[in-house]
C-alpha cells in the first residue's frame, strides 16, 4: 500500500531533540518494509516563531508562508539524515517531483510545497496525485472535536467522520501561515475530493503510528489496545 502521513513538527521537532527523529525513523524503515511511504514534515513551534517575528517585521502572509516551508524542509532533511539510505536523499519541492522520488523505492521525505497550503494539505495533495491507499495525520492532539478541548473540556471527539462532515466542522480555521489545528479547511476539502481514507491521530508516540497503520492496513488483532484518533471515511 502507498501511505501519506503527515507528521507534525510539534512532535517530530519538539526541542530538535535527535531522540524523536531517530525514534520516527525507526518505525518509518518498519512500516516501509510493507510499503510505500509519502512523509511530509511540519515546522512546528520552531516556524510558528519565525513566522510571528517576520509578521512583526512587517512580512504579509505569502512571505510568512515561505519561511515556514524553509522550516518544514529543515525537518524534513534531519528526518531523512536519521533514516540514512532507506531515504530519498532530497526533499522534493514539488509533487511532480515527489513522484519521481518515490519510483526509486526509498521512503519520500518532503516539507511545505507552496504558499497558502500546509503540510497537511500537502499530505492530502500529494495523497491524491500519486494516489495513495491511506493518509495518516500525526498531530499533537488525539482526533478531530466538536470545539478546542483545551479550551472547552466538554468538547466532543468524534470516532468517525465523512470527509463532508470533517469539512464542516473545520472550515471555519482561520487559514494563516502557523495556523494551529487538527486539520485545516484546505486539506479537509481535498480528502473530500479524493475520497482517501484518512486518520487523525496523536503521533506523539511514533510507535502508536506504527501500530495505527498496521491495524488499518492488515486488520491484525492486538493485544492491547490500539488508540486510531478519529477515523475519515472515504
């Protein structure tokens, strides 16, 4: 199976800590001896940063973009230094070239592509173009709900959704450069569009992933208990 997973730089760049790189690319060389994988990188809290000083320098939001795609593709290039051979040397800087990439049969590692879009919405693109079995978003937060649960503690997470009703519940995001969701309004459309089936999950542990993506993808039993966050049906 073809996999895109997104995987947020809140947790995959958490104080740049190797530790959390090594500990992604260990499940990532597993996961990549059943398949294929599309990895893209957020820039987490490291480009949240640099985009909200270069809005107080004055920057508009396509250049705020910019410099949070230069901060994915830092990500992505010391997730591809941890994975050694089993990567595709370079992450590419578009989806065409991601596609040529992923012929060489290495796991495909890549960042932010274009202004306006987030490295969700680049999972879901890239998901579509090269027509990939599963999309997998590792987020720091455990499924999509009814409203922020650090801010309201009675708000409801959902199991499962139609990709209609993830576009309804997200479409009010605001769509700025460091937005912070489960999702954005753009990559919730394009799951819509694509019809791909889709997980929203905490990927805080890269070993829940792991096991995430087993479960969906072989129907295997468990022994305990396999935490999916919230699950899109496409």
């Amino acid at each position: 199976m073809l996999i895109a997973l997104s995987v947020g730089g809140s947790i995959l760049a958490k104080d740049l800590s190797p530790k959390n790189f090594r500990a992604y690319a260990d499940v990532l060389k597993e996961l990549a001896k059943e398949h294929q994988l599309v990895v893209v990188t957020g820039g987490g809290i490291a480009a949240r940063n640099y985009i909200m000083t270069a809005r107080s320098l004055g920057a508009n939001e396509v250049e705020s973009d910019y410099i949070g795609i230069s901060l994915t593709r830092l990500n992505a290039q010391l997730l591809i230094t941890a994975l050694g051979d089993k990567a595709y040397p370079e992450p590419p800087s578009d989806y065409k070239e991601a596609g040529k990439a992923l012929s060489s049969g290495k796991i495909v590692v890549m960042g932010g592509v274009i202004p306006g879009q987030t490295t969700d919405a680049v999972t879901a693109i890239v998901a579509e173009y090269l027509k990939a079995d599963l999309i997998v978003i590792a987020t720091s937060v455990d499924g999509v709900y009814s409203a922020d649960p650090k801010k309201y503690p009675n708000a409801v997470k959902y199991g499962t959704l139609t990709p209609k009703e993830l576009v309804k519940i997200v479409i009010s995001t605001e769509m700025k450069a460091g937005s912070q969701s489960p999702i954005d309004p753009l990559a919730a459309k394009i799951i819509e569009r694509c019809n791909i089936n889709t997980i929203i999950m905490d990927g805080t542990d890269p070993k829940n992933v792991e096991d995430v993506i087993k479960k969906e993808t072989t129907n295997c039993e468990f022994n305990k208990e396999i935490h999916l966050g919230t699950r899109i049906k496409g």
